[in-house]
C-alpha cells in the first residue's frame, strides 16, 4: 500500500496525493517554479532594454555553461549534504539574488554586468537545485507513490509555467523589469517556509555510507559507475537522452521557424504550444490520478517512438488547426514518456544515489539536448523543415527503440 512518513521518519500508509508533507512540497515546487518564470520573462526584458539583441541572448544564455560543467558535481553535494537542505539554500540563494537585482535596477537603472551575474548566479545554483530537487521525492513519501508523485509533479510544472509567463508578462507592462524581478524573489521565496517544514526519512545506515566518507570525486566516480552498472538505469539514461535530444531542436526553435513558412504568426504558434501542454499535463493527470501503470518500461518506449511518429509529421501539416491538433497527440506522447521515465528512475534507483542519478538525466536533458537548438536552426536554413524533423524525430524514436530492445527496461515495471 502507499507510504508517508511519521514524525521519526518511518513510513506509514497515505497516498500521496493526501499526503500534507508531499503538498508542502509541491507547493513549494509550484512556487518556486513560477518564480523562475516570472525570472526568465524580467531577465530577456530587462537585457533587450539594456543592450542589443545580440548582446540580449548573450545574458541569456550566460546560465547555460555553469549548469551543464558544475550539474554531476551538483549531484554529489545533493547526496552528501541531503537534498532538502541544498533545495532549500539553493532557492535562499536564488531570492537573494534576484531580490537584489531589483534593488539595483530601482536604484541605477538598467545594465548588463548585473543581469549577466545574475543569470551566471542562477547557472551556478541550478547545477545543485535540480539534482536535489530530483532526488528529494524518495525521501519523503515511500517507493510505492513515487510514480504518483512524478505525475504531481508534472502538474504542478504546467501550473507554473501557465501562471509564470503571463504573471511575468504583465509585471514588465505594469512596473518593468525591477517589479517582475521582484515578484519573482517573492514567490521563490513562499518556496523556503514551505521547505523547512517538510519532514524526510533518514537513510538507512548502509546507504549513507553510500556518500561523504572519501572525496568528491571518488562519490562522483562511484555514482557514475553506478548508473553504468545498472541493468535498467543505464539504457534508461540513453532513451532519455537521445528522447530529449531528438525533441528539443523541432519543438524550439523549429516550431517558431514553421509558424513563420507557413503563416500562421505568433497566435499560431501559440495555439501550437498550447496543444501540446495541454497533452503533456493530460498525461501527468493520467499518472496522478491512477498512481501507477503497468508494464512501465513497454509504455516509455512505445511512447517515445509514437511521439516521434507525431513529430515528423507536424512538418507536413498545412493549416493550424491541423499542427493544434499533431501538437496535443506529441504533449500526450511525450507527457507520457516523460513521467514514465522520470518514475522509474525514481523507483529504480537507490535514494542515496538518486541526486547523481538526476543530475546524470538532467545534464543530457539540459546540457546536451539545448545544443541540438541552433544546430537546427542552421539546418532548417539549408535544407528546410521537413528533412529536419524527419531526422529529430528519427533521434527520438531511438530512444523507444532502445527502450524496447534491452530486456531489462522492456521489463521494468513500478511498485504497487
């Protein structure tokens, strides 16, 4: 049956989803979340008002290096410090700095050094935020609602995202980039109240040996050796990386460029984008309400090789309504294999290894699939968007083969 934690840390029966502890947690995950939105939509602002648009994407793309270089190394202080103490100095550490850029820009106006500081300040703290935030799920509700909690997760991602943006939006029209900027310190900073009340499970002895008794390279090489080893982890890692890396490039940049061929302006590509999060969110309902699917491993895998199936063909459709439509089924898909992923490398992983686990899936996710971005772009340029979706969408369908074709995660399934 479910599992939560009593006040000693040790487990009881309560699904997750009435679980106070793990809401204390969404809540905190949800806020923190659309404070980053509101951040993104001040920082690109306050840039393009600040210096050209070449100079604008520059700021933009300063947190990028120090996330992807610093990311495994964020993973080892997640499983040494424990993931609830770094989740909770990283977004200490993310409203200071923003909250401080506010106060800087309502003192001297708009400048480029403190928002590229302020991106580099938040590349550097992502590095440990999002393996920490990857692996604190583990310690506070039992392996039995971890899957339950995956799609939770993905809800509460699509609420701040939907909530975000637009908040963000209309603080830049209203009080420009200083009070976006403050707005989004305030609700990173709803998220650390909400974190020190969360209560996690200690380890068991065995596994907490797992870190902090050699150096930081030794725990970083044995957690690496870990994910190798691993029957299910290490194919896993692939499918989401060549998944991730097969999606991004046609669902970024590629999408604006197809709007823009076919004429459907910024509104189409909107409607587009809100197909496909209303199927990606569609999906992590599904998982939230029933709490489990069976044959996990068959479903990533045969998801991943649909979703790429929807996304060669989103090239090819002529009219909006149509790419609307194409777009639902990929969020769908995509949602799909998301969460499944993401739950079985949630349950098929040791908790003390489970924040270098993150931050080995994350940095395929984040470091190396954005690359594939302007690489699109130029390929898009030379030979047009249908040759390069085909291709995307090949890349991704990969990832389903492998899936399917490694014996171990074909049969991977996740806890009752």
């Amino acid at each position: 049956m479910p599992t939560t934690l009593t006040a000693h840390g040790t487990a009881t029966d309560r699904p997750a989803h009435r679980d106070p502890n793990v809401l204390r947690w969404l809540g905190a995950y949800a806020a923190s979340m659309a404070g980053d939105g509101v951040y993104y939509v001040a920082l690109s602002w306050a840039a393009v008002q600040a210096g050209s648009p070449a100079q604008a994407g520059l700021v933009m793309s300063v947190s990028a290096l120090p996330r992807a270089v610093l990311m495994l190394g964020g993973g080892v202080i997640a499983d040494r410090f424990g993931p609830r103490r770094v989740v909770i100095g990283s977004d200490a550490v993310r409203c200071a700095a923003v909250l401080a850029v506010a106060a800087l820009l309502f003192l001297t106006g708009p400048g480029l050094w403190p928002l590229a500081a302020l991106a580099l300040v938040f590349g550097i703290v992502d590095a440990v935020f999002i393996p920490a935030v990857g692996a604190l799920p583990a310690r506070i509700t039992g392996k039995g609602q971890l899957a339950r909690v995956q799609g939770m997760r993905g809800l509460a991602y699509r609420f701040a995202v939907i909530f975000g943006a637009p908040l963000g939006g209309l603080a830049v029209a209203f009080g420009g980039a200083t009070a976006a900027f403050g707005i989004a310190g305030l609700l990173i900073a709803v998220s650390v109240p909400l974190l020190i009340s969360v209560r996690v499970r200690e380890l068991p002895p065995g596994d907490t040996a797992v870190v902090g008794t050699t150096t930081a390279w030794r725990d970083l090489a044995v957690g690496l050796r870990y994910v190798r080893r691993h029957r299910v982890l290490a194919p896993l890692m692939l499918a989401i990386a060549l998944g991730d890396l097969g999606f991004a490039g046609p669902l970024n940049v590629g999408l604006t460029l197809l709007a823009d061929q076919r004429g459907w302006g910024a509104s189409g590509m909107g409607w587009v984008l809100a197909g496909f999060g209303v199927g990606a969110g569609t999906a992590s309902t599904v998982l939230t309400v029933r709490g489990r699917l069976p044959h996990a491993g068959q479903v990533a895998g045969w998801s991943l090789i649909a979703g790429s199936v929807a996304i060669g063909a989103l090239a090819y459709v002529p009219s909006v309504l149509a790419a609307v439509g194409i777009a639902l089924l990929i969020g769908l898909l995509a949602g799909l294999s998301g969460v499944m992923c993401g739950a079985l490398l949630q349950t098929q992983s040791d908790p003390a290894y489970l924040g270098r686990v993150t931050a080995v899936s994350s940095l395929a996710s984040l470091g190396f699939a954005p690359l594939s971005m302007p690489l699109s772009a130029a390929a898009i340029g030379a030979w047009g968007t249908g040759p390069v979706f085909v291709v995307s969408a090949v890349v991704c369908g990969l990832g389903g083969v492998i899936a399917l074709c490694v014996r171990d995660l074909r049969r991977a399934e996740l806890p009752d």
